[in-house]
C-alpha cells in the first residue's frame, strides 16, 4: 500500500528503510523522501511509519534474544 502518493512510496519501501538502519520517522524521511511532496499524508505516514518501526524493531530484538539463549 502506498503510504505517499505524490513521492509513490510504498509501505515496503519504509520497511527496507527500517530494515536498512532507519529508527525514526525523520530517518525515513530522509532515506525515501516520504511525505515531501504536497503533505497530505503526513499524519498517516508518521502513524502508520511508527507501527512498522515497532513491528520490525520488536521482531528483530525477539530474534536477537532467542540467538543468544
């Protein structure tokens, strides 16, 4: 799903930012250009980034505990 439409930047975009480093709203934005076209959509972007962060992050901490263990 497109999270801006003006920059077309994809919700799996966002995610391989996160993935690549990314650990903020801001981070994004300036990786993928997120919400640098007409800003409509920031609001939804910085919710819907800031759930990802948490999935991805979450998911990578599990991981990482269960490496060690």
């Amino acid at each position: 799903m497109y999270l801006c439409i003006c920059r077309a930047i994809s919700e799996k975009c966002v995610q391989k930012a996160i993935e690549s480093g990314c650990s903020s709203f801001e981070a994004i934005v300036e990786e993928t250009g997120l919400s640098q076209g007409c800003g409509n959509c920031v609001c939804y972007a910085k919710e819907q980034c800031s759930l990802l962060l948490v999935e991805i992050l979450e998911g990578k901490k599990e991981v990482n505990q269960s490496n060690a263990a």
